[in-house]
C-alpha cells in the first residue's frame, strides 16, 4: 500500500492497496490527517515527528523501514511495516510517500 503526506500531515493521495488495507473510501482519507490511520501512540505523536523533522532534519524514520500499528476504519490495530520518503517539490517543499506491509498474518 502507498500514500502521500504533505508537511502538515494531510493526505494527498493513496493507492487502492491502501484503500482496501484500511477499509476506507479514497474520499474518507483523502484530506484528512494520516494520524487518522496511525495506531498506538503514534496517532497523537505524529504530527510532531513531521515538525521535529522539518527543524532539526534528524531522520527516525525516513529512509529507513520500520514496524509500527496501523489503524483500520473500524478501529482495529495491527502491524505494518512503514518506509516513508522523503520528496522535494517544485517550490522547495516538500511530501512524504510512505509505503505500508500488512505485517498481520506474520504476526499469527
């Protein structure tokens, strides 16, 4: 599944894997914070991990993979694997393209 971040954690886009991964319609994600999909902790954290990035450019994530819970639409946690990149835009901003593996039937 892959998706796409701008700098304030806002969805831009997603792929069908990631739709069908998270049980959501493209529009009920599309716009909204991706802390929305994050589970544990990570949900309330993750904006600041994109501010702390943006300050200091000290990667914890980015460039490398990493498991972490994820959430689906109905609220269930389970973990994925996350690879998140980062990409310059035009106007020297930037998003993020993350890179999501259901971790789950490893994990029974």
């Amino acid at each position: 599944a892959m998706f796409t971040i701008d700098s304030k954690g806002t969805i831009l886009l997603l792929n069908d894997a990631a739709i069908e991964l998270f049980g959501y319609d493209y529009n009920e994600l599309v716009g909204e914070p991706i802390s929305k999909i994050c589970g544990g902790d990570h949900a309330a954290k993750h904006q600041q991990y994109i501010e702390n990035y943006l300050k200091t450019g000290v990667t914890k994530i980015i460039g490398k993979k990493r498991e972490v819970p994820a959430r689906k639409k109905d609220g269930t946690e389970f973990p994925v694997e996350l690879g998140i990149k980062e990409i310059k835009t035009e106007d020297d901003g930037v998003i993020f393209a993350g890179f999501i593996k259901d971790l789950s039937h490893q994990k029974e």
